[in-house]
C-alpha cells in the first residue's frame, strides 16, 4: 500500500511537469503493450521485466508509454516503477526550475499544451510580485513557460508599448487556442471623446483607456477558443486602504459619462479585482485581488463548485472569501463574461450541499462549449431517442448522468473513431437522466475517462476518478506530444484537426426514455 501511495504521488507530480514527455520508468513485471487501457485490449507487444519505457500519459489506474522501437501503448500502473529511474530525479528538481516562483502548490492540473498562452503586463512598483503570481496562475491554467509572454519595463513604458505587446499577442494566437491576459498597476482616469474611461498608468505615467483593452479582448476572443482576463487595477479612490495596505488608483479630472461596457462573450472571462469606483489594494506581496486568485487555484485555499468543475464563478466567490478574511473587506471582486467558463480542468469536492452530482458535472462541462459548433439534441419517439444534429465530419458522443454515474450512449464502443455525417439518432437507455450531446472536432477515448463496458452500453462511477478524468478527456482531448508540444500556427490541416479541443454540444433532460 505504501508503495502504491508513493507511485501514485510521484506520477501525479510527473505528468503534471513539462518534463513529463521526457521521463521514463521501468516494468516490474512482464506484461502486454495494450492499444487500449483495458485488459482486454488487444496486445501490441510482450514487454520484458525491467525494460525501460517512456511515460507519456496516465488515466486512472493505466499509463501511456512508448516502447522501443517507437510502439506506444498502454500498461498497468502496477506494472510499472519510477523509484529507481530518471523520472524520480527529474522530480527533485522540478520546484528548482528557471523562474518558478516560490509557491509549492502551484502546478498544473493538466499538461501544458503549445496551444495555451499567457501575455503578463505588470505595470508599478509591486510588479515583481505580480509577475510572479501571474506567472504562476499560468502554469496552473496549462501554459508552458515558452508561451507566457512577459515584456520588460521598458517595453512596457508607454501606451504605444503595451499596444506592440498585444500586437505580438495576438500574432502568437491561433484559432481555437486558449489564452490568459493579465495587467495589473495604478488605475486612473481620462477624458476621451467626451466620456469619462477608466485607464491603467504605464511607468512613465501615460494613460491607457481599458476600453481600448476591451476592445482588444473582444476581437481576440473570436480567434481564441478560451480567453480569460484578469485586472488588478483601481477604478475609484473608494474608502482608504487599511493599515499595511496601497490603494491602486489615481485620481485624475475626468469629464463624460463612462462608455458602455462591452459585452464579454460565452468563450470569454473577465474577472477585475473590484466593482465601479472602487479601488484595488496590495500589500508586499503584490496586488492582493492576484494573490486570491492564485490561491484558489493551487489549493492554498478551498476552491468548492457544486458541479465538480470550479467555473468563474467559482473562482471569483473562493477569492473573495480570502480578501473579506482580510480587515477592512473594502475590495469586491466582479465578473463579466462566462461565469461557468472553467480556468482550468481542476476538479473541486463539491460544495456545502453535498457531494457532486453527475447530472451537474454534464451541465457544467456544456457550459466549456465552443459557440461556433452549435448542436441541436431533440428528444423523440417518446424520449425513446435522441436526434442529434451539428458540424458534419467530427465525432458525436452521448453521455447520460443520473445518480448512479455515467454512461455513454453513443457510440456504443468507447473509443470508437466514427465520424459523424451531421444527424443521427440515437436509442437511449431506460430511466430519468440529464443527457450531453457533443460534436467534437477530434476524437475522444472515454476509456481513458474510466468507461467500461455494462451490458449494451460503456458506464463509469461517479468516483474520483471519474470526475477528475471525465473533465480531462473532454476539454483537452488528446494529450499526446504530438500535441502539447505543437502550437497551432505551426501545424499542418491534418494535426490541428487531430489536436484540437473544440467541441459543441446540446444538453436535455429526459424524464424516463422507456
């Protein structure tokens, strides 16, 4: 049981590293190189005892490797050993890499990926510490250290230079991928075209209108499969800071009324670190509205979703609770955009009602769907069946949910490769349940998400397991190299379509399909 205890924490740590891809690990026993992770898949090849192997992936109780000869399959975690390998050193020096700041608990829920990106524009005196939570926030949502952008001070000096920043941003993005943008420092005002637009000051004390920011956020979004933007900047003098405390705003004469605020997509987060007039506060440690945010995601504090899946939301009520902890309580965090937009796939325990209910956690993953796929699910035949319509030429699946778990509908078999032709109905089991149809532009292998087979259709438990995998294969797909380590740009038609992990889906709940 020990043993168990120690590989399962060194392997969560391992896959949750960039040097991931790279680590190897031994077999302890002779066993199948399975296509599959099932023991019933079919073997690839017999794996000697204490052949060296390299990891790739894991998914509950099996590990993805590569053999050689460059064959990949699947085998046993129980078969598999990391004590005695590079892996176990590589994971000593994890916390000592280049730039990571001090913070233990800050690491991914899931590989990074080349198509995650992160531009981080600290402006002021607490920009160090800042960048450092920023820094961190990133890591956690998945970007790798390669694409989280973070221009110097000098670069960042002027309007103009935080303009090229964006520019450069938005020259990295490519369609479909996920993105963080970040600024923090001195908010302000200035007179525009006769409204009154609240601004941020650059180092050299110029403004720049966040309207123009928004602007900007809203044309990324539409390239952007996921984009999540965090302030922290003052936008009123509010009531003074407490003791040990600055206030991040600077009054300034402003005449006009304040533009209209613009509308933040389903695909788009907007979370600012306090409400109209309001001001932001940070202490040492820099803006304390990031601080919260970074504690809610690496697990300083307890970040709780009833779904299973912490959204905005989520994120926001867990931060405001660490800043109300504080004396004073004068900083309200607001949120605009998705509030059920997940920052990352992290799974939550559940909340003050109760433990997670698979129905929500269904609800929850819909709400992580990409607006341009649009499905439609209608119920016939007397909620007998579902016909399903959407894009032509991705892969339709069907989960269902009802206390006792999950099961998927559709297709029969777990990692079937069927391609869908735009309308298909599908038979539905017996019994009340919420059902998820979603139209993925890549496959997706519930068998990695713990579906096995139970009669005419694959289930899963509503464990932990599940909940922590089911989100996983869902919003990321394929997790192999050939797509963590490719940014989208640099793909050709074929990989991108492989690699990509959009999806579009319709919910409904079925009453008794019998």
């Amino acid at each position: 049981m020990i043993h168990r205890l120690r590989f399962a924490l060194a392997l969560t740590l391992l896959v949750s590293s960039p040097l991931a891809s790279a680590q190897t690990a031994t077999v302890t026993h002779a066993t199948a190189l399975r296509e599959q992770p099932d023991a019933g898949a079919r073997s690839i090849i017999e794996m000697r005892r204490r052949a060296s192997v390299r990891v790739l992936e894991t998914r509950r109780d099996w590990i993805k490797v590569e053999a050689d000869g460059m064959r990949s399959g699947w085998i046993a975690e129980r078969d598999l050993d990391l004590s005695a390998s590079e892996a176990f050193t590589a994971l000593q020096a994890t916390a000592a890499m280049p730039a990571a700041p001090a913070l233990p608990n800050a690491q991914p829920r899931s590989l990074p990926r080349a198509t995650n990106h992160a531009l981080i524009l600290p402006l002021g005196g607490a920009s160090g510490p800042d960048a450092a939570s920023a820094t961190a926030i990133a890591r956690v949502m998945g970007v790798p250290d390669a694409n989280i952008q973070q221009p110097t001070a000098d670069a960042l000096a002027t309007p103009d230079g935080l303009r090229e920043a964006l520019a450069h941003f938005d020259g990295r993005i490519g369609h479909g991928d996920r993105a963080l943008l970040y600024i923090s420092g001195l908010g302000s005002q200035t007179s525009q075209g006769g409204q009154c637009v609240e601004s941020v000051l650059t180092p050299s004390g110029q403004a720049f209108g966040l309207d123009e920011l928004a602007r900007y956020a809203t044309t990324l979004a539409q390239k952007a499969g996921r984009l999540v933007v965090l302030t922290d900047t003052g936008r009123g003098e509010g009531l003074p800071p407490a003791a040990g405390l600055t206030g991040r705003f600077v009054a300034a004469p402003c005449r006009g009324d304040a533009p209209r605020a613009m509308p933040a997509g389903h695909n788009m987060l907007v979370i600012r670190a306090n409400r109209p007039g309001g001001n932001a506060f940070a202490d040492s440690r820099g803006g304390l509205a990031t601080q919260a945010l970074l504690a809610c995601l690496d697990g300083s504090a307890p970040l709780e979703s009833g779904s299973g899946l912490p959204g905005g939301e989520d994120w926001r009520r867990c931060a405001q609770k660490q800043l109300d902890a504080r004396p004073g309580k004068h900083q309200q965090l607001s949120l605009a955009g998705n509030p059920a937009l997940a920052p990352a796939p992290t799974r939550a325990p559940g909340s003050g009602a109760g433990p997670v209910r698979p129905a929500d956690l269904l609800q929850a993953l819909h709400a992580q769907r990409s607006e341009d796929r649009r499905v439609v699910a209608t119920p016939t035949g007397g909620a007998r069946q579902l016909t399903v319509s959407g894009p032509a030429g991705g892969y339709l699946y069907v989960l269902g949910a009802d206390d006792s778990g999950f099961t998927l509908v559709h297709p029969v078999a777990a990692a079937s490769l069927e391609r869908f032709g735009g309308q298909a109905t599908v038979a539905l089991p017996p019994g009340r349940q919420r059902i998820l149809a979603l139209v993925s532009e890549a496959p997706r292998n519930f068998l990695r998400a713990g579906f096995g087979g139970n009669g005419a259709f694959a289930t899963a438990p509503a464990d932990g397991r599940t909940l922590r995998d089911l989100p996983l294969e869902v919003i990321e797909g394929d997790n192999s190299p050939a797509c963590t380590r490719s940014e989208t740009r640099n793909m050709g038609m074929e990989q991108a379509r492989r690699c990509s992990t959009a999806f579009g889906s319709a919910i409904v709940d079925v009453r008794d399909g019998r």
